[in-house]
C-alpha cells in the first residue's frame, strides 16, 4: 500500500498530500465548530474554582492545546527512531 508521500500532488508552488488534505479539512469543521458554540459556560476545574467564559474561547484553547500536544508527541517520535 502506498504511503501518504508517494500520492502527493504538485498544484502550483504547494505540493498537496492525503495528509495535508485532512488537516485542511479537519482544521475547518474545528474552526465552524468553534464559531457555533458562543454561549456561555461555567467550567469547574476540579473542585479547586469555576470559570466562566464563552464556550469558543474553551474550545479555542483544548484545540490548540490538541495541536501542541500532537506536535510534541512527533517531534519524540523522530527523535527517538
């Protein structure tokens, strides 16, 4: 089976990949749903203090939270091949 790499496609100056693609995709739904969910919110954090705050601004921070963590995981991942 071939991998994400060898169907890669060169449209213009941007080489486009499977991967690339759903990033792209999944990076839209995210910020549509973001944009949905503006009520809002009361967040407890464990007992210790509850937060209020719009429900984006939640969701803003877990996605970027998401991003970094899948970002540090790779990096981990390569350096220890």
């Amino acid at each position: 089976m071939a991998n994400s790499e060898t169907r890669a496609r060169k449209i213009g100056p941007v080489t486009v990949n499977v991967r690339t693609v759903g990033a792209a995709v999944l990076l839209v739904l995210a910020v549509w749903f973001i944009l949905m969910n503006t009520a809002k919110v009361k967040i407890h954090l464990w007992g210790m203090a509850t937060v209020t705050m719009s429900m984006w601004v939640w969701l803003t921070v877990m996605l970027l939270v998401g991003v970094l963590l899948g970002w540090f995981g790779r990096r981990y991942r390569e350096k220890n091949r």
